[in-house]
C-alpha cells in the first residue's frame, strides 16, 4: 500500500511560489528600464568617439604649417648669348667655385662675328697709328721749314743792316737797300706765320687723332661684346657654393638671359612656411616660430610674411636664430608652428573638429556619472592649432566629444556605449 507523503507536495509548491515571484520582479525591473529608456536616442560605440576634457591655464597661440628650406644667398646664371647647349659638365648637388664651368653652348655666326669684330679693330688701330705717324710728320715738316725761314730771316736781316750802313757811305744806292729791307720784313713775316702754324698742328694734335681714336673705340668695344658673348658659351658658376638647379638639357636652345642654373650657399638656408589664411591677420614680422627638420627642432622669428593669398594659405619666411642641424639641405621639407600670444589662466580645450575660434557652436557634453550626451551651446575665443579657448558654455571638468558628429545633427542627445 503507498502512503501519500504531504511534505514533499509542499515543498514543490513552494518552489512554484519562488520562482514566480522572482520572474514577476525581473518582469517588474525590464518593465521600468524600457519606461526609463528613449527609444529615439541614437547610440554611437564609444571607439567611433573622441573625448577630451576642459581645462583651465596657460594656452599658447599658435598656427602651424608645412614649408620647405630655402637659400638665403642664391644666385641665377643667364646665357650671355643665344646658343645651343653642346655639353653639360657639372650637375645639381655638386659644389663649384667661382670659376667652375658648369656647360658648354655654341654658336657658329657669335663665333664668325667674333672673329669680323676682331680684325675690324685691328684695323682701326693700324689706321689710328698711321694717322698719328702722319701727322707727326706734318709737325715734322713745318718745324724744318720754320727752321729754314729763321736762317734766312736772320740773313735778310744782316743783309738789310748792311745794306743800311753801305748806302749812309754812299756805297749802296737807295733802291738796293729798300730792296733788303723789304726782303727782311717779309721774310719776319713768313716767319711769324709758319710759327703760328706749327703752334696750332701742335695744340690740335689730340683734336685730329680724336676722330680716329673714336673709331679705334667703337671697334674696341664691338669687339669687347662679342669676346665677352663668345667667351659667355662656356658657362660658369660665378660664385662658390651647390649647384642647386637646371633649367636646360644638352641639345636644347637658349636665348640670351635666359636662365640657365642656380648656385646657392647652403649653410644660411630659412625656411618658408605656407600658413593657413584663416590666421593672416595674427601674421607679422618678428613673431617666433620652431621648424621642425625631422631631425631637430631650431627656433627662428618671422622676417617676410607674403602681401599675396595662394590656394588658402599664406607664405612667411623663417630665419634661425640657431643652429641648423647635420643635414639640412635646401628643398627639406619641413614644418613650421609661428607663436602667437600667450593666454593666462583661460578655459580652454582640444578643439573640436569644424570648430572655428570668435563664433557660437554646438557640442556633444557627457552628463555626469551617465553614458548619455547633450548637445549644448558653446562660445570660442582665441584658437590654436590643437586648442581653443572656451568663453561660455562649459566648465573645467566637463567631458566633451571632439570628432565629428555632423551624423547627428538632427539629434540633441545621444548615447555612448
């Protein structure tokens, strides 16, 4: 006979009891989660977010930009002449000195002028010479026949004093003796002129070589031209330091002036560093800056900020006012950060992605000890290049979401897992 034990219907009673009071709760407590929760937040993975911290303190200034070293000192070499370029002798990255031929061009009809130039200046000086001999000979001339007019002045003048004395004895008559004094008087005055004469060949001597001499100098200087434009095919450097550039390859036509290489002295290089137009206005001369060579970091100041905008920045050229370190060369690319002003004792913050410094914006703020966010109004200030200053709208403490969020702008709150 089985015997109905009542304990152990009590005991599965119980259970069922248990076990539907605690479903209740749990029904209960999901029941009063979703009630707390809006559905209409949208919820963003907290590795898609970029949180930062408000702060309070010093807040440097500071725009930042890429750039290149440029020589301080350069210097173009011009073709003297039009020509064709034959050979190519040193090419960029070598050192030259003054006298170092770095290309050789040519020119058949320079070289034919040359040469025509050269020989018409011969010329010219043969010509001058032998005007000069004739002329001296001319001079020559009349001091010998001066000469021959003194001898016989002198004589005319002895003959007429005798001739003078003779006729007071009655020795000479009348017409002899007039005869001798007439002959004196116009020899005394053929003399006079012939001295006259030799006086003035003498004194315009210079004054007659002038025409010629003007012709040697205009042959001379023609010649001179074309010398210096055919000596000018054997290009060279000019100056000492690295050829830094070509503008020709051997074979290519030139015209005169055109340039043709560049020298530079690559120990006094600076940097030129495009910055953002956004902060032209903060830009002038003497602001410090630190270029940044990838191989160490040199402090300089601002010496040039360029007048003109180029695809939304603005060229400034650096020089250091230190040391470059080993291995800076000209075209490195650098990066350069120029300091403005330094802000005491602001809130400040990493900026924000769109923001942008003097306007009113929005951001994301974590609600404390909470995964939700609210979009709340902000005032920036004065903005550098990872910082900007916080006018109104948040506190130091608060955390922030810097990356975009343009994804939820039609959203005031979200919620960070």
């Amino acid at each position: 006979m089985d015997i109905v034990r009542k304990d152990l219907k009590q005991k599965k009673r119980r259970k069922q009891i248990i076990s539907a009071g605690i479903a209740v709760v749990a029904i209960a407590a999901g029941a009063w989660w979703l009630s707390t929760l809006d559905v209409s937040t949208p919820t963003v993975e907290h590795d898609r977010v970029w949180l930062g911290h408000v702060e309070q303190g010093e807040m440097m200034r500071e725009a930042r930009g890429i750039g290149t070293l440029v020589p301080e000192d350069f210097r173009w070499i011009a073709s003297e002449t039009s020509g064709r370029v034959e050979q190519i002798i040193v090419r960029p990255g070598a050192w030259v000195e003054p006298d170092t031929a770095i290309m050789i061009l040519s020119n058949p009809t320079l070289e034919q002028q040359a040469l025509d130039a050269k020989l018409a200046y011969e010329a010219a000086q043969a010509d001058y010479v032998t005007y000069d001999v004739q002329l001296q000979n001319n001079i020559l001339q009349l001091r010998s026949n001066l000469a021959q007019l003194e001898a016989q002045q002198k004589e005319a003048a002895l003959d007429a004093e005798i001739d003078t004395e003779l006729n007071k004895e009655g020795l000479v008559s009348d017409l002899q003796m007039r005869r001798s004094l007439l002959r004196h008087e116009q020899l005394t005055t053929r003399l006079d002129i012939e001295r006259q004469r030799l006086e003035f060949s003498e004194r315009n001597l210079d004054t007659q070589l002038s025409a010629r001499k003007a012709q040697v100098n205009q042959a001379k200087a023609r010649f001179d031209l074309l010398r210096d434009q055919f000596e000018g095919l054997t290009v060279v450097a000019g100056v000492a330091g690295v050829l830094q550039k070509q503008t020709v390859e051997e074979g290519m036509q030139v015209g005169i002036g055109q340039n043709l290489s560049q020298v530079a002295d690559p120990k006094n290089l600076k940097a030129v560093v495009r910055i953002a137009e956004i902060n032209a206005k903060d830009l002038s001369i003497g602001l410090p800056a630190v270029v940044d060579t990838r191989n160490g970091k040199v402090r300089g100041a601002i010496s040039r900020v360029d007048p003109n905008v180029e695809n939304g920045t603005v060229a400034v050229d650096i020089r250091f006012t230190e040391r470059l370190p080993e291995g800076a060369r000209p075209d490195l690319t650098v990066e350069g950060v120029v300091e403005f002003e330094r802000l005491a004792n602001v809130i400040k913050v990493k900026r924000p992605a769109s923001s942008r410094p003097d306007a009113q914006m929005t951001i994301f703020k974590l609600q404390p000890e909470s995964d939700f966010a609210l979009r709340v109004p902000v005032v920036y200030g004065k903005a550098s290049v990872n910082q900007i200053e916080v006018v109104e709208g948040l506190q130091p403490g608060d955390e922030v979401v810097l990356n975009d969020m343009s994804e939820w702008d039609t959203h005031d709150k979200i919620r960070i897992q």
